[in-house]
C-alpha cells in the first residue's frame, strides 16, 4: 500500500473517531439510595448539581432505586441525594 493512502484511511477514520465522540453528548445516571441499616430509602430526592447549581433531578421509588438522563458537556457534577422526613 502506497504512503498516500494509509494517510487517507488515517484521515478517515480519526474523522470518524472525533464524529462519534461528539454525539455522545447524553448521559444516564442510576443508583440505590440505603439508609445506615441497609433498608431501601423511598421518595427522596436525587439531585446532579454543578458549579453548586441544580441541573438535573429525580425521585427514588419505593425499592430506593433513582434514574437520572442529562446532557454532559465537560464540567465537573456532585451528586446529592435529601430525604426529609
């Protein structure tokens, strides 16, 4: 194979590495809430902050599991999760 080619299959395929990277621009969190006696914690709220700002929420349901989709976009996130009660 001539050096002109392996360049363009080269080209190609990082153009193609860099276009899947760019849509992954979603992701899903999920997870189990427990209390200290390993019982499942139901209805509290599951919050993504970031820069100390709410972005995205959810709610645990009655197994005290939680699912939360949201954008990403390179910043840092915390997770917090309240239950008031």
């Amino acid at each position: 194979m001539s050096i002109f080619r392996h360049m363009i299959i080269s080209a190609i395929s990082l153009l193609f590495i860099n276009i899947c990277a760019f849509g992954q621009t979603s992701c899903k969190i999920s997870g189990s809430v427990y209390d200290e006696n390993n019982t499942p914690v139901s209805y509290c709220s599951a919050v993504i902050y970031s820069e100390g700002k709410p972005v995205a929420g959810g709610i645990t349901d009655e197994q005290g599991k939680f699912s939360i989709s949201m954008s990403r976009n390179g910043r840092e996130y915390i997770l917090g999760v309240e239950f008031i009660g």
